[in-house]
C-alpha cells in the first residue's frame, strides 16, 4: 500500500489538529458517497418505474402493477446473479465498520465496501423494503479505514476515522451534524469521548456541506411542528416506547425466520433474491410505501389523515418485506426502513390514548415519538434519535417526550432480546460481539501466548520421599505430573509434599489435583479466566488437545488477571483518547 509522506504522518500521529483535519476530508468522501448513491438510486427508480417525480417511489399513490411486480423480481435475479460471480471470485465476506472496529482495529477493504455499495444501489434501486445506509456508510467507513491506513495512524484513531466516515455518511442523508456525530459513538466507535468529538463532528459537518455544494439530495423526512408534552403523556410515551421495543424484537427474529424459510425451500442462493422480489413487489401492490425505506411514505402518514385499518396493514406489509427482503439476500439497512415502521407503529398506537380520553397526544406526535422509538430498538442508539428529531423539526418540546420513548425501547430489547439488529446478525455467526468496543485484544491474547513453558514433569508414581528432595518448599508453589509420554496426570502444591504425617513412600498422584481441568493453547483470556474460576485453582496445565492431553505449558490464574487488567486499562486509555492527548502534550503514555 502507498502511505503518505513521513513528515505527514508524523504530523497526523503527533498532532490531534491535524488528524481533526484528515477526519474533516474523510467526511468530504462520505459526502460525496451519500450523493452519488442516493443519486443514483433515484435516477434508477425514475428509469425502472418509468416515474414523473423525483425518484421517490414510497410516497405515490399506485404505481404500474406490472413494473411493480417484475423490477424487484428481475432486480433480484441481477443482484443473485452478481452474489454467485462474487461467491466464485471472492471467498471472503466483507466486513462492516462496527465488525472492523470491534475485531479489526478498524481496518476495512475499500474493494469489499464498493462491491457492498454496489449491492445496496441494486437492492434499493429495484424497490427492496430496505435503506441506502448500509450502502453509503459502509463505504464512507472505508474510505475513513483507508486515510487512516494511508497516513498510518494508530489503531485507536483509525478506528474513529471509521466512525468519522459512517457518522459524516448518515449526518450527510438527514442534513444533520449532530445526529451524524452521536451516530459514530453509539454505534461505530461505541462510547462517547469529548476528546474524539473535534474528528466526529468535523466530519458530519464536511459531509452535509459537500452534499449541499453538489445541490443536496432532496429532502427525505420533514416531521411537523408539535406541541409540549404534559404531565399526563408519560402513560402515553411509556406505551409507544415500550410497544416499539417489542415490535422491533419481533422484526429482528423476523429476518432470521425469513431466512430460514427461504433455506427451507431449497432454492438455490441465486435464486432466492427472485423469490423474495416477486414477494415484496406482491405486497407492493397494495402501496408503493411498502417499496424502498419508505421516507416519502412517512411524511404522508405524518401529516395525518391515513385510516387506521390502512395503517395496521401497511405496517404489517411493510415489516414482512422489510425481512423478506434481508432474508431473501438483498443488501440494505433497517434503520432508514425502521423510521418509517415507527412512524405507522405510533400512529396506530395514538388511537389508544385517543380512545380512552380526551386530550390525549395527536397522531402525528405519537408517529415521531414511535419513529425514534422503533429506531432505537432495532438499532440501538438512543441520543442519535433524540437528536436527529430535534434537528428535524427544530422544537425542543419533544426532546423529553422522544428520549423518554427511546430509553424505554432500548431497555425493552436489552432486557428481552439483548441485541440490537447489527450485533444480533453477528451473534447468528458465532460472535460475541455486543458493540463497535475493541474486543479484538480478547483473541489476541490467547493461552498460548501467556503460557508459561518450557514445564518439567514429575512421574505420579515418584515417592514424596523423592520429591521432597527434589522440590523443596519455595521451590515452586506447584509441580506437574505427566507420565513417560508427557500426557498430563495432575497438578500437585508443593506445600502438600510437606505436610507433617504423611508416608514417605506414598506417590505424588495420591496428592494430585485438577487431574480433569485443562486450558486448550487457542482460549482466549475470557475462557483461561472462566476455567480457573471453575477450578478454583492458582495454575492450570496447557495441553495440546483433550484427547491427547500431551503437556506444552503452564499458566497461573495470577498472570492471566493481570494481563487483563492491563489490557483493559489500555482499551479504557485508547476510548478516551488519553493515549494521543499524552502524545501531544509530551507525557508518557
């Protein structure tokens, strides 16, 4: 890879002005990445939808059935087309900025991020109920990945030069710096910093001015103004908060149902994109709302007047294609199409309160209160929505109102489901990731590497007389046992060698311990440190497998604690930024 200049780099390394500023060009690209796909997205409706308007398919009246039906359907036989080319050139899956950041130290493939980019312009472009997000923050992240890589910055910074480029991605798409800024800590970098917050915002603000200079990309969402929430709305708000939580649950399991169903039809995967496109243009025959994320089609319903019968079906609808679409294999997000869920979640909910008293909170309040609460439920950043509501609309009397809702959907999901969509699709992998947190020192730091060896083993047939002479006390505090092939027989303390009263001539195995506990060379720290709370030992014997038991190595309980320590106290100093702040005020880190 070329990097940059090294008196450049020194400059980015040493100096946080300067990487405030690289973090500033970064948001320049997400920018510029916001502009072209939803560009080119609008550009592909108006062509495949033979539309009048500007390109926003969710907010017509009806649409041609015909085209209805057959873009998603052929959309979805180009895109499965493009997988199986990908899957016969690329072995590997990319990976998305809260996966680089949590394992990869923020490193990301620009070519991989395209091809997602690419996909998401395809899915969204033929009408899946999905967003664009996915598409221009994934690679607005890897162009922050790649300007770290190129000036070789540290691995705490590269990570938040991905933050600056997914938060200046979405900050760009609502025209909203702030919301963009609290994007990138709860959901890319994972925790908030005041220290990093002159990079994060930098770059939001960079990427809506260079969306505005290329002539902006249309207003999405316009919320109406609304009123001050009275003492008597907390029944309200606490309702809709804690119903957006559980019908965000619902979508999420959702989309892994939708999977497996369409697993279960034995289609091949190139095909399954055409199944789920004939589904979601089905529904779409209902309403163009149920196609694309459905923007247009929320500021209708907040403007009121939709019938409550059309609101529960278009809900229905449009969460069934929303995980039709995920499941079937088209690429797109669940935050721009969770918006507009949201919207028709606290509408309904609005008759309730409506039907009950009087003075109850209007329809259009409850559709932005569930509006941020169902975001928050699926993707799990309360202060991004709190915020972009207010940005939107400009009136801070529903700021306690929608922060309310949002924490209370939040803790919903926690403590039902415990995942939020991007960290759920994970732990369908096999990760354990709960965040965009550096994990990634967990793996590194495994029992091999903290291991203690070369060990000598002592024969479990060896009289303590022997072994008294041979290990006598503050020689070691234990011994291991392992017979003439080095296959591990017990850990024996050597204070137990001493003890007064015991038989000369008794062996070291009667003395043995832990004779079944064992670490494994490929555990990490996390499992090394489970294993000895298990045992309730000081020391544990290594060994290369569990069947062979043959001896590499020891380890104590006492160095893996603090080897932990350590690495947590590093993570702790990297998140809060303390690690370049030494480094520009000249004080050791």
């Amino acid at each position: 890879m070329v990097h940059a200049p090294y008196y450049v780099r020194a400059l980015v390394r040493s100096n946080e002005i300067w990487l405030t500023g690289l973090a500033g060009c970064v948001g320049v690209l997400a920018g510029l990445s916001v502009w072209v796909v939803t560009r080119a997205t609008l550009w592909a409706h108006r062509v495949l939808y033979a539309l009048q308007n500007d390109g926003r398919l969710s907010g017509l009246e009806s649409l041609d059935p015909v085209r209805t039906l057959l873009v998603p359907t052929l959309g979805g036989l180009v895109l499965g087309l493009f997988g199986l080319f990908l899957s016969r050139h690329f072995s590997h899956r990319p990976v998305d900025p809260v996966e680089a950041n949590a394992l990869h130290g923020g490193r990301m493939s620009l070519r991989d991020s395209a091809i997602v980019a690419f996909q998401t312009f395809l899915s969204n472009g033929c009408g899946a109920s999905l967003g664009l997000e996915a598409g221009f923050s994934q690679i607005a992240a890897a162009f922050g990945s790649r300007a770290g890589l190129l000036f070789r910055v540290r691995r705490a910074d590269l990570r938040i030069l991905v933050g600056c480029g997914a938060g200046g991605a979405i900050g760009a798409a609502f025209d909203a710096p702030i919301a963009g800024s609290f994007y990138a800590f709860e959901l890319v970098i994972g925790t908030y910093s005041l220290v990093n917050l002159a990079p994060v915002a930098l770059a939001s603000i960079t990427a809506i001015g260079t969306v505005r200079l290329l002539g902006g990309v249309t207003a999405s969402l316009a919320l109406p103004a609304h009123g001050a929430l009275a003492a008597g709305d907390v029944a309200t708000v606490t309702g809709i908060g804690i119903g957006c939580g559980l019908l965000g649950i619902a979508v999420m399991r959702g989309v892994t149902i939708a999977e497996a169903v369409f697993r279960r039809t034995g289609a091949p995967a190139v095909l399954r994109p055409v199944l789920g496109g004939a589904l979601v243009g089905g529904l779409a025959l209902y309403s163009p709302s149920i196609l694309s994320a459905g923007h247009a089609a929320a500021t209708k319903v907040l403007a009121g007047g939709v019938p409550l019968q059309t609101l529960a079906v278009l809900l229905l609808f449009k969460a069934l294609a929303s995980c039709i679409s995920i499941g079937s294999g088209f690429r797109g997000g669940l935050f721009f199409a969770s918006l507009y869920l949201g919207v028709l979640a606290g509408s309904l909910m609005a008759a309730i309160p409506g039907a009950l008293w009087s003075g109850a909170l209007p329809p259009p309040t409850c559709a932005v209160l569930g509006m941020s609460a169902m975001a928050v439920a699926i993707i799990g950043v309360p202060m991004t929505m709190t915020c972009l509501i207010l940005e939107m609309t400009a009136d801070l009397t529903l700021a306690s109102g929608v922060l309310l809702a949002s924490i209370l959907s939040l803790l919903t999901v926690r403590r039902l489901f415990g995942y939020s969509f991007a960290t759920w699709r994970f732990h369908q992998r096999g990760e354990t990731i709960r965040s965009a947190v550096d994990v990634s020192w967990l793996r590194r730091l495994s029992v091999r590497r903290m291991m203690q060896e070369p060990v000598t083993l002592y024969p479990p047939e060896m009289p303590l007389s022997r072994a008294r002479q041979l290990c006598p006390p503050g020689h070691a505090p234990q011994i291991v046992l392992g017979d003439s092939d080095r296959r591990y027989r017990g850990i024996v303390l050597v204070p137990d060698i001493h003890l007064p009263g015991t038989p000369p001539d008794r062996p070291l195995a009667a003395l043995a311990q832990n004779e079944g506990t064992m670490l494994l060379p490929g555990m990490d720290i996390r499992d090394a440190a489970r294993a000895f709370e298990q045992a309730e030992t000081d020391a544990l014997v290594v060994v290369d497998s569990l069947e062979t038991r043959h001896v590499i190595g020891l380890l104590t309980e006492r160095y893996v604690l603090r080897r932990y320590a350590e690495a947590l106290d590093r993570t702790r100093r990297e998140l809060a930024g303390e690690t370049r702040r030494d480094l520009c005020t000249g004080r050791p880190s």
